[in-house]
C-alpha cells in the first residue's frame, strides 16, 4: 500500500479520529482550532519532500546502547502504601477506577 | 553583614573552610527570594523550612570536622519536573498539581550527598513544551531583566532563579533548546550535556530520546562543577553512558590554543543582526586566543526543526499516555472508565501540550507512521552524519543560542510554529545527541543578553568547556 504523502492535509474528521485514540476529549470549537494549528505544522513538514531518504537508516538512538540488563537479584522498590496515597482513589491496596465495560 | 561569597564554587570553599556558614548564605538567598519572588515568579513551590534544616545539619558537620561535600551549603533550585521524595512536583501542569512523588530523581540524590541546599522548584512550560513559561498553567515567569519579557523556557523559572540571585545554581531539562535558550536570554550560563552523560531517573518524561537535565549558574566553572556532580553511570537510567564523569573544572582554564572551531556558513538564517554581531566578535576572541576558525557545512540542519516538531510530539504522546487519572494526580469524576480517561486529560492538559498529543498521536497512528514519524528518523539520521563530517574538521562549533533576545509578552502565543523558531539553533544538538551550552556574550537590541551556543561531539564536553572559559573571560570585558 503506498503511503500517504506527507502533504495531505489534516481534516477535522481526523482531529476528532485522533483525540479519541488520544483519550482527550475535545469540543467543537477546539476541533476546528487543533485541525488549523496541526494543518499549519504539518505543513512545514512537506519541505522535508525536498530530501532523497531512500537510502538513509532512521536513527532511533542518541547514544547507541544495547542489551542493558542488571543482574537478576532482589532489589529495594517503592513503599506501596506510599504509592497508593498518591493515587485519586485507592482501595484494599489496589487503585480503584470507574466502571470497566458496563461491569460493576 | 560582610559580603557573602556568591559563585557555587565560592560558597563550598567558605562553607567548607568555616569562614561562613550554609545557614547566612541561605537567608541571604532567601531574602533575595522575599523581595523580588513575588514579580519573578520564578518558583512553583519554595522548600524554606527544609532549607534551613539542611543548611543547619552542615554547618553541624563543619562545627564537628565531619567531612562536607563539593557544593557544601550552595543554594540550589531544582526545575519542577525532577522528582523530589515527599516534595510537590507538578510540571506545572492541573493534571499533576498536589504530587509528591515516592521517590528522589537521581541528579536530586547526587547534588543533595554533594551538600547542596534545595531552596524550590522552579516553573516551567507544562510538561517542559515551551519556550517561554507561558505555557504553565501556574503564570508565566518573569524575566528577572526586564519583568516586561519572558525568561525564556521551557526551564525559564530556573534560569530566572539564578539570575535574580534567588539560587547559586539550578537544574534544568533541555529536550530541543529548553536550558540553553533560557539562559541565553536570562544572561547566564546553561549546559545541556552529551545524551546519556546525566541520568534521566525521575526526570519526567517528554521525549525521551531526546530530554536531557542540565545546570544553569552564573559561571562556566559553576556549571562544570555541577555537571561533574551529576553526571556519571546510574544503573536506574537503562540509556545512561557506562562511564564516569568527566574532569570539566580543569578544561575550563586550559585555554582555546590551536583548538580548531566551526563557522557554519549554512546556518539558518532569521537571527537579529545583533545576535549576528555578537557570534562574529566571538570568533575574533577566540582566533586572538589562539583557535583555528574553519568555515564547515551542516546542509541538513534546515530541517533539524521539522523533524524534531514530529518526534518530540510523537514520544510525548506515548509518554504522557500515564496520566489517566488512576495512579496520580487529577481524576474528573465520571461513572465510566473511558470517559473518566478523557475527561481527566481534557481538564488536567493545557493547550500546546493538548496540541502536541494530538499531533504526536497523529503521526503515530496507522497509515501515517511511515509518511511522518519514519521520515523525521531519516532527516535526525543525516542531521548526525553532518555534524559527524564537520567534527572530523573541527574540535567544537559556534553558532548563536536563540535568534533573539528576550521577547515580550503574548509575542509569539497565538503562532506555534513562531514560538518554535525560538529553537532553530539549539535542536541539532539533540537530535544528534550531543552537548551543547550556552555562555552570556554582551548584549544586543534593548540591552538585552546574547548567549553564544557552543557544540562538541558527543562525550565533548572538555573541548566545550575549554571554548566557554575563553568567552566567558571575553564577555567580562565587554560589559
């Protein structure tokens, strides 16, 4: 499947699409502010069309590092009590959230 | 009252010796915060109780000849996204606002067994995406130069604590510009060290790639000083170098001779014919020192911008993906778990970080990985193999911190791509990795501070240190 090129403009079905995978709700007038203010960044983006990238291997790492592990040994974690006074709702030593798919 | 010693490095000696005490160097501190916090704002929270208790407990350890460490009794200001035990750490953001996290960031552990003192937690953009404060959903700090024009940012309450003589020194976080520009703009010095060379455990995340923590200080040796102090191996930061911290202190008198320095001859233009100037009388001050300057190119650096305003975003989406209203911070009341999720973010996120999520998420999502995020990849890939080609010519590269001086107020709110431009110098050295500072070079239009941008390669932070103690002579001179 080709990919779009990065020139397509962002529509406000997209904005709304998004917010939802972002789990942020957004009004009306928001949806018309965000797809004007994302349209206009990535705009800028398309300059980037100018660059033969074929070749090029994309670069995930600052400072190239791989396989860090410690050893497999015990070691001091966070006080849970702690932990769980931070938190908006906790019960019997787990966080408590709303209802999950209609379960109480 | 005998004036007190006022560098970090100054204080530690006099603590150290006996002459003063950490308790009459903190109250001055904390008088200089009286009288001027209140215009500045450069804290979110100002620790004074635990302050005086730890600068009681080392002049104990002086009285009793216990042994005190290398920043003994120095006041320090820590930005609000570092996490401090017990202590509020809010990113200036709602959706964080009455956190005390359960533990200590590991730079935190560091400068406290060094002996220095945590006068506060600074201000910031929310979440660290600014570059001026306005984005704190607590009020933009004021630049403690001209309370008309912004600090900078996004670590503008920290810069702006070590100008107004609030703290000797401070910690920022520079994801693409966020210590260097603000310093720039506050006239001190501001280090963003080589990726991985300072550990990132309790940092709060923005795009962790990219994100590195870094002193502010009214001296380059200061600067060195506190960089040794944290930087360093922590097996608690799964990116952090395996090695220890460098000797800076000793490069920054060493002297710049037959060191060879680049001029970018294709650097994005848009600077103030000032700023222009300032780089310019640099490179006469290091050439009379004895440095080769060499014209060298960076031909992908124009695109340093674009690609770091999709990977930024895209990291930070995933990132702040935690906030969801279950194991801290603000939770909106909602009977649904879906819905409290939005609901949460809707009320706890101000607007360029709403903007960022949506943008990042955006770029992430199916069918347009490859077009955006992929591409931005490739485009950091040949920002790094540019400086690669220039480093094998040059020892360090000079170009100018931000394009401007300090801006007022509401100058570039309206227009995210403006504000962004704040940062067109500075993001190379993240994308590559590599450190970069800031020194105070004189001034430019109103009066305001220049700062000069110095590169290295990565783990370069001698050769950088050894250019900024050049300028840093030259700039005394100049005001």
């Amino acid at each position: 499947m080709a990919s779009p090129s990065s020139g397509s403009s962002i529509s406000a079905a997209d904005v709304i699409k998004v917010s939802r995978l972002a789990r942020l709700d957004i009004d009306d007038a928001q949806v018309e502010h965000f797809t004007q203010q994302l349209a206009k960044v990535l705009e800028h983006f398309t300059d980037v069309d100018a660059l033969d990238l074929s070749d090029v291997q994309p670069m995930t790492q600052a400072y190239p590092l791989s396989n860090v592990l410690r050893q497999d040994v015990e070691q001091p974690c966070l006080d849970r009590d702690e932990v769980l006074a931070a938190a908006p709702h906790a019960e019997d030593g787990r966080f408590r959230v709303p209802t999950i798919n209609g379960e109480a | 009252m005998a004036s007190l010693p006022t560098t970090a490095a100054e204080i530690a000696a006099a603590v150290s010796s006996g002459s003063v005490t950490a308790s009459e160097v903190l109250e001055q501190h904390l008088a200089a915060i009286t009288a001027r916090e209140t215009d500045v704002h450069a804290f979110n929270l100002i620790t004074t109780d635990t302050a005086r208790q730890h600068a009681s407990r080392i002049d104990a350890d002086v009285a009793a000849g216990k042994p005190v460490g290398v920043l003994a009794g120095v006041p320090l200001a820590l930005k609000d996204n570092m996490c401090t035990h017990g202590v509020e750490t809010t990113c200036s953001s709602r959706i964080l606002q009455g956190w005390k996290p359960p533990y200590d960031a590991t730079v935190v552990q560091r400068l406290r067994d060094a002996g220095a003192i945590m006068v506060g937690k600074t201000n910031l953009d929310e979440f660290a995406m600014g570059s001026s404060t306005e984005n704190s959903a607590f009020g933009p700090t004021k630049n403690p130069l001209d309370l008309s024009r912004v600090p900078g940012g996004s670590s503008g309450g920290s810069a702006a604590a070590v100008a107004a003589g609030f703290s000797a020194v401070s910690l920022g976080s520079d994801t693409g510009g966020s210590i260097r520009q603000p310093a720039a703009l506050c006239g001190v010095v501001g280090v963003k060290p080589t990726y991985g060379l300072v550990s990132r455990y309790g940092l709060v995340a923005f795009a962790s790639s990219l994100d590195q923590i870094g002193p502010f200080a009214n001296t380059v040796y200061d600067a060195a000083l506190v960089t040794e102090v944290i930087a360093g191996h922590d097996s608690m930061d799964s990116t952090s170098i395996p090695q220890p911290a460098p000797n800076l202190r000793s490069a920054v008198s060493q002297g710049v001779a037959r060191m060879r320095i680049g001029r970018v001859t294709d650097l994005p233009g848009g600077a103030e014919p000032e700023v222009m100037q300032r780089l310019e009388d640099a490179f006469e001050v290091l050439a009379a020192a004895g440095a080769e300057i060499v014209d060298v190119t960076l031909p992908s650096i124009e695109y340093a911008l674009t690609a770091y305003y999709l990977i930024a975003p895209a990291e930070a989406s995933s990132n702040l993906a935690r906030y969801d209203g279950v194991r801290y911070g603000l939770r909106a009341p909602a009977s649904e778990v879906n819905a409290m999720y939005g609901a949460t973010r809707a009320a706890g996120f101000g607007d360029e970080v709403k903007r960022r999520i949506m943008l990042g998420t955006y770029a992430l999502s199916a069918g347009y990985f490859d077009a955006y995020y992929g591409k931005a990849l490739k485009v950091r890939r040949l920002i790094a193999d540019d400086f690669d080609r220039a480093y094998t010519q040059v020892d360090a590269i000079l170009t100018p911190t931000s394009p401007m001086v300090a801006f007022p107020f509401g100058d570039k709110v309206e227009d995210p791509m403006a504000m962004y431009l704040c940062d067109v110098y500075t993001i190379p050295s993240n994308l590559a990795g590599h450190p970069a500072m800031s020194v105070p070079f004189g001034t430019g239009a109103h009066k305001l501070p220049v700062g000069i941008q110095i590169m290295a390669p990565a783990l370069g932070e001698i050769p950088m240190f050894r250019v900024a103690g050049v300028l840093e002579d030259a700039a005394r001179g100049l005001s």
